[in-house]
C-alpha cells in the first residue's frame, strides 16, 4: 500500500495518559501529547463499522497514519483530532515492512 503525502492532509495528535497522585491519596488522569504526525482521517460507514466491530469495539473512524511501534491499544492512549478524541479499539499493520498503520477509533462523546 502507498499513500501520497496529499492523502495524510489530517494532523493528529497521539496522547497518552499518566496517573497523577493528589493528597488525599487519589488521583486524577492527566494527558500529555505524544507525538503530532499527518495521517487520514476517514469517518466509516455503517457496513464498515460491522467489519471494524470484529477488531473489538465499536469504531467510528479510521486513522491511517505512518508506522509508530508506540500506537497501541490501551486505555493510557488516545487519538486528538480536530478538538475531538478518539479512543484507540484496534491497530494493525497495513504491510510487512512497517511503513503504514490503520488505526480504528471510536470517537469519545462523553468528553
């Protein structure tokens, strides 16, 4: 597979998350950027979105973005877009040289 610089037109923001301890002895979730790359951002549609179920998850969108070995699934990573975050359902190699992800997300509406 080979995507043309026009087509990674989106820039993304890859997140991950850290527990931060307070006094009471809790503690409270705090987000820092990862990394910005370019990637494409394709919302799916609904026979799509039945095909992405079998990953895990319901997914609204696919990413597809150059390859990073840190993208995984996880609670601790997410995807910002736009003001808008995306919880991490499914990843996989797009080939075997390790050049392209496709990243499936499902869009956080509870922000």
């Amino acid at each position: 597979m080979w995507l043309g610089a026009g087509q990674l037109r989106n820039r993304v923001t890859l997140q991950t998350a850290a527990t931060v301890a307070d006094a009471g002895g809790g503690g409270s979730v705090s987000w820092s950027n990862t990394a910005t790359v370019s990637a494409k951002v394709e919302p799916l549609s609904g026979r799509e979105q039945f095909h992405a179920d079998q990953v895990r998850g319901p997914v609204s969108h696919k990413i597809t973005m150059r390859y990073r070995s840190d993208v995984t699934v996880t609670a601790a990573m997410r995807i910002s877009f736009d003001s808008r975050l995306f919880n991490i359902r499914g990843v996989r190699k797009l080939d075997e040289i390790n050049q392209w992800i496709e990243v499936m997300a499902e869009e956080d509406v509870g922000q």
